[in-house]
C-alpha cells in the first residue's frame, strides 16, 4: 500500500466497501470524507470505523476548499450520487490533485467535456472504476481478441437484463431522475458500452436507438389497482403489487416511511428523510427502463445493444463475431442468486475448425473477482497483465462511455441517429 493521503466524496455503500475500509484495513491512510450528510459520517466513526484508527473528519461539500488546505490530500475519490461528481471531479483537478471516480464518470457529456478540458490544464489526472474490465471472464475475452482469435472484429450483438428485484430497486431511488442520473443508459449502459469498446479497443461515432419506460411508472402494466381501476396506495399497493412480493425479504426494496439504511446498518437519512414513501409507479419518473440501440465504432465494426430493467433473470447473453472466429457466452443468475446453466463457460469457434468449450477462470474477491485487482490499479502500481491489457481506464474512457449513453437516450427522444462528435 502506497503513503498517498486519500479523500472520499460520498459516503455512499460503494464508498465505503470499496475505498474506505479496504483502504483502512490495508494501512492506507483515508484522511476524511465529504459528504452532505454529517449524522452518516458520525455514525460510521462510532460504529463502524475498524479499532486503531481516528475519526474520520467530516466536510460538508461546500467545504471542499477548505477541506483540501486543513488535509492536503494527494487524491480525491468521488463516490457520491451521479450528479456530484463534475463538481468534485473539477474542484480536485483544479487543485492538480489525482481523482478516482466512480462510474458513470459525469451525467452528460457536457460535464465530461469539461473535464477532459480541465484534466490538459492539470497536474492531476482522472481515473474510472470501469470494474466490468476487471472481472476475469472478461479479461479471457479480451485475451482471446489480442491474440488475433477473431481477426478483425466486425460486430458485437449483447442482451443485457437486470432482474426484477435489482431492476425495481433503481425506480425507488434518484437514479429514476434524468437530472440526477444522466438516465440508465448513462448510469447503467455506461459499464457495458465501456466493456465492448474496450474488447473493440474502438471509439464510438455513431448511434442509434429505441427506448421506453415499458415497466414502471405511473402507466405500469402491473401497477395494481382495486375493482373500479384506481390504483392502490401504501399497504394495500404493496399487499398487491407483483414487484414487492417478488422480492419480499430481501431488502430491495424499502419499507414504507421507515427511511433508509445500507450497508452496515448506516441510515441515508439525508437523502431519503423518513416518512417519505418513494415507489416505481411514482409520477416523477423519468428515465426509460428498456432500450435497444446500435453503436458504430470508427473501426467499422458495430454493436447490436438491448437492456431491460424487469426480468426473470440477471445477466447477458453476448455473440462477438470476427473476420475469423465467435465468441458466444451466456452469463448470468436468477434474482435468488442461482447461476444460470452455461454461465462457467464460454464458446470459442473458429471460423473454420471445431469449436471449443473454454472454461472461465474464477478468482476471489467482489464482483466475480474484479474488485482486488481493480484496488492494486488504484491504489498501487498497475501489473504487467494489466499494462498490457489497458485495464486502468482513462478520463477519456469515462467520458465516451457518458456520451455514448446520452446519444443513446436523445436518439429515442429526437428519434435520429446522434454523433457521437456532437456531444464531445
């Protein structure tokens, strides 16, 4: 572990589990935490902070300044709500301080513009938590690729689907608000565009796309509603809708009133006050919860892209075909946690030859695996593998990652193809 002095901007569940306290528990040194919400901070020194080591010192974010004269840290980590990061992000940069942001990088492309500008005029750089890269059955696709398995990639066709627990959970949240999520093809889509492109080693040019909001909302095929067609409210709308008895005990969702609380028991007070009553058939909602789109690379090479937030099932379904060879795989879970069948597996065929069955390798550690290698990235010195693999990714990755999802969203509201250029 490095001597770096760190700074985390939002104490969100992310924050926590993956900065702060693997920082702590590795002897990093985490030197305080700017977030809006002073009692969450409080609680996590009292209650939560490992033995050994001093409160964490608390800064509101209008602070920011201030914050970094009393601690002079070398890197501010942005994990806060979507929205906050552009202002975190140019705050640290100014100052030529190093930043690790969370994704979705920025909400739109605008703010990621800004940053690219702002990282020229800096001594700091920006680095994004891009994790997808990270998980190993991935890095095996992107092995597959280099070494010229596929020849020239030529498209890339990938179904993604959230589950219906997990799925419901973002339209009870801020994610549900354009302002405050870029939408789920910024929020959501932004891990997956930054996937393909990293597997195409391909800049975005072009898209194109259909969306709706098919499943939640006020217009909801499902929203329950009593025997003259009005829907129902508070108990009587959870005792009926499909959604909260499908995940009942599980936690996705809040109970009515009671506020909210994540990891390690922290309350979210500050951003859900007790005795609001958020829900997915709200009329506030404005982002679409399915989309299918295609992406042209400047390679030449396209992408066939779908995403829903209500299905039976978690995961994706992806199909990477070259001038000389596929790749098929099938990876996923049900909202219990069961892996589907094929999920330990992918298929490598040649485009003349016999295909084979590889098998994914499984290594230890937060999402499938990623999440420690991503740490030594961060925090440490990048490895060999992931030099040459390009795993760190770059304020520029985050930002066409940003833009590539709002042309996403803005070709289903203006109904054309957007450039990519247009936006950046």
């Amino acid at each position: 572990m490095n001597v770096k002095r760190y700074v985390v901007c939002g104490l969100s569940n992310r924050g926590l589990a993956s900065f702060v306290l693997p920082l702590l528990e590795a002897g990093g040194t985490v030197a305080g935490v700017v977030d809006p919400d002073q009692a969450r901070v409080a609680a996590f020194n009292d209650t939560v902070l490992p033995e050994g080591h001093e409160p964490l010192p608390w800064y509101a974010p209008e602070d920011f300044d201030r914050m970094a004269d009393e601690l002079a840290p070398d890197t501010v980590i942005v994990a806060s709500p979507d929205h906050t990061h552009a202002d975190y992000i140019l705050a640290a940069l100014a100052r030529d301080l190093d930043v690790i942001s969370e994704k979705p990088m920025v909400t739109t492309a605008a703010d990621a513009k800004r940053v690219l500008e702002a990282e020229r005029d800096s001594k700091g750089s920006v680095l994004v938590t891009h994790n997808m890269r990270y998980i190993p059955r991935h890095r095996q696709v992107k092995e597959l690729i280099l070494n010229g398995k596929l020849g020239r990639v030529t498209h890339v066709a990938l179904d993604y689907h959230v589950d219906i627990r997990h799925g419901g959970s973002y339209f009870q949240r801020w994610n549900r608000l354009r302002a405050l999520s870029g939408g789920l093809s910024v929020h959501k889509s932004c891990h997956h565009l930054d996937l393909v492109a990293w597997w195409l080693d391909a800049v975005p040019q072009q898209v194109f796309a259909y969306g709706a909001l098919n499943y939640f909302g006020p217009d909801s095929p499902h929203r329950p509603r009593d025997a003259s067609g009005r829907p129902y409210t508070g108990a009587e709308l959870r005792r009926h809708d499909p959604y909260y008895q499908a995940q009942a005990g599980s936690g996705a969702f809040p109970e009515p009133g009671g506020g909210r609380t994540g990891l390690y028991g922290l309350s979210y007070e500050h951003q859900y006050p007790a005795g609001g009553d958020t829900y997915i058939y709200d009329d506030e909602i404005d982002v679409e919860d399915t989309y299918s789109a295609l992406v042209r690379y400047e390679s030449g090479a396209s992408l066939a892209y779908s995403l829903d937030f209500s299905s039976p099932w978690e995961g994706y379904r992806v199909v990477i075909s070259g001038t000389h060879g596929q790749i098929e795989s099938r990876h996923g879970r049900t909202p219990d946690g069961t892996p589907l069948p094929g999920s330990t597996t992918f298929t490598y065929s040649p485009l003349f030859g016999e295909p084979s069955v590889i098998d994914v390798i499984v290594q230890e550690g937060g999402h499938e695996g990623a999440d420690p290698v991503l740490r030594n990235d961060l925090f440490g010195e990048p490895g060999p593998d992931s030099l040459r693999l390009s795993l760190p990714a770059s304020a520029t990755d985050g930002a066409l990652a940003v833009a590539t999802g709002e042309a996403m969203w803005r070709s289903v509201v203006e109904s054309r193809p957007v450039d990519i250029a247009e936006l950046l």
